[in-house]
C-alpha cells in the first residue's frame, strides 16, 4: 500500500489503513484480500470476480434484468402460484403455457373474458464457472526451469433457448383473437383460456375455431401450436406439426372455476 507521494505505508493506524473503502469506493476486506461490491466479490489477485453476476441475461433488453434468471436451473413448483410473471424464463414451452395459466385463468373465469397470450422462444447464455489449467514456467538465475500448472476459476457461458410468454390480451366473452402474435417468427405457440364455466358452450374443450386457427386457417396462413387453459382446470396442447394426434393434455395444477362440475374436486 502506497500513499499520494508512493512512499510505502506501513503503520497499522494510517487512515489509509483504517479506511475500507478504496478502490472505486468498494469496500475492501483486509482479512481476505477481497473488494465487495454489492452483491460480489472482487479479488484483485487474479482479477475475477469470485461469485457470478446474479443478473446473467444480458439479450432480453429490460426484461433481461431478470434475478430469477438466475434460477432457471431449478425445477418451477407446480404449487408456486405467485412466483412468475409474463417475461420470466422457462426450460420448456409448456412451462411457459402452465405459467400462463396458472397466471391468467383465475381472471379469465372471473371476468368471463378470454385472455391470449404468446409463447416466445429467446436466446441467452448462462453462465457458469469453470476451472481453466494455465501452465506457468519459472527460470531462476542459473536457468533452471520449473513448471507449475495453476487452476484458475473461470466464467465460461454456454447459449441455450428458453421460452417465456407476454402480458396477455384481454378478448370478449367466447372469443379473443391472437393474430397479431402470428406475424412474429419468435412466437412459438399461443396460450388462451375461456373463460368462466358455461353449460351452454364448449368451454372445456378445445373448440373447432381454435383448431382451424392452429392448422393455419388465419390471417397469415400459419400453423401455430396453441394452449388452451379451460375453466375445469386443464391444459390442453393442440400441435398441428403432429397431424395424427396433434391433442394432448399438460398434467399441471391450474385454477378452475368452482362452478365447473367437470373441475376436480374440491
Ligand atoms: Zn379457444
């Protein structure tokens, strides 16, 4: 440690000693050797950060500050009703779809309106830490020569495709249209619901208008997979790229209207 004229200081009571906070106004542990900054450490040794920026997705513009990103290795709850948004970043497609529901039917059964929203497929990069080897060679005076292999943490980063959907739109009773989504390569899929429990229509099954919209009877002639969130409580997928059985049921926990007598008991 240097003071303004580059005279080494060596008393331990020196302010410049005394006072953690140097560089850049981090605060730097003596014990360690460490600056913390923030939600990090700094060791001006090896110049790395000893831990990984909690906010590690850096290609989804605002949304991309996104602490739960940091989370995506983890399984998403099937009993977390609250924990994500539209915007949020899911492993799989119908992660994003259960998402969506699970986020959007209550409403939908409340008001009676559909709501539709589009699947997104994003790319980004997660981060993770690695060892990387470097060898070093050591020549003393005489020439001699003396290899050392030293292991340093490295932050290495792989691209991977997640999914999230956006803030849905909110349609009329029996009938939103999503077309808009259709003009966007990105939008992979189409979550809906029906709204509340109505005897009189077909509200828990995938109506015959929402399979002609995904077979590419549309505006922009495009087949699309669609999810459908009904006021029973299911969620269907309906994939047009799979022509001989294009309908399936997610297993998921989604809200349900209490009216429905086809919704799970209670
Ligand atoms: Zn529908």
């Amino acid at each position: 440690m240097k003071d303004a004229d580059g005279a080494a200081i060596t008393s331990e009571t020196h302010v410049a000693r005394l006072n953690p906070y140097r560089y850049r106004g981090y605060y730097y542990d003596e014990e360690t050797g460490f600056y913390y900054c923030g939600s990090r450490y700094y060791d001006p040794i090896v110049c790395r950060w000893l831990n990984a920026d909690g906010r590690v997705c850096f290609s989804l513009g605002i949304t991309g500050a996104n602490l739960f990103a940091y989370c995506l290795n983890n399984p998403i709850s099937k009993s977390d009703y609250t924990g994500y948004k539209p915007g949020d970043l899911f492993d799989k497609e119908e992660d994003a779809a259960i998402d969506f529901a699970k986020e959007y039917n209550s409403v939908s059964i409340s008001e009676d309106r559909e709501y539709a929203a589009n699947i997104y497929k994003v790319k980004t990069y997660e981060y993770f830490w690695t060892i990387r080897l470097q060898s070093i060679v050591f020549e003393n005076a005489n020439g001699d020569r003396r290899f050392v292999i030293k292991a340093l943490p490295y932050l290495d980063r792989r691209e991977v495709t997640k999914y999230s959907y956006g803030v849905a739109i909110k349609g009329k009773r029996e009938h939103v249209d999503p077309s808009r989504f259709l003009k966007d390569d990105n939008n992979v899929a189409i979550a809906h619901t029906h709204g509340a429990y109505n005897e009189s229509t077909e509200c828990d099954i995938l109506s015959f208008a929402d399979t002609l919209f995904a077979k590419g009877k549309n505006k922009y002639k495009r087949e699309i997979v669609i999810y459908l969130a009904t006021p029973s409580g299911t969620l269907y997928r309906f994939n047009p790229f799979i022509p001989q059985s294009p309908e399936s049921t997610i297993t998921c926990d989604i809200p349900f209207d209490e009216n429905d007598p086809y919704a799970p008991e209670h």
